[in-house]
C-alpha cells in the first residue's frame, strides 16, 4: 500500500504525512482467495485492512 492510495479515500484525507509514514511502516499487501475467512466474530484485533480492489463480504451467524 503507499502513500498516494490511501490519501485519495476521504477517510484519510486530513490525515498528515506522518500518519502515512506510520501506518505504512508495517504494510503488507495480500490477496485472498474467494471464499476465505480472514477472521471471525470474537477474534483479538491485530491488523487494520485496507481494501484495494474488490469487496469482502461479512456476516454473522446467531442462533435464530
């Protein structure tokens, strides 16, 4: 991921030049499969995911 990918998203875009050097020290771009689980409800968060290109689908099952 670099710099001028995350600035275009308007969440991002008042953010500093230090925010980006930060956030992407430790960047690490990945693809999935179709139909990968990447993680489920109850899971420690330990990463921000950013998507590129494509869409992730969630959902939760319950008992009903």
């Amino acid at each position: 991921m670099t710099q001028h990918i995350t600035k275009e998203v308007n969440f991002f875009k008042e953010c500093e030049d230090d925010f980006f050097k930060k956030i992407n020290f430790n960047a690490q771009q990945k693809t999935y499969d179709k139909n990968k689980i990447v993680f489920i409800n109850g899971d420690k968060a330990k990463h921000f995911y950013f998507i590129q290109k494509g869409w992730v689908k969630l959902f939760r099952e319950t008992l009903d």
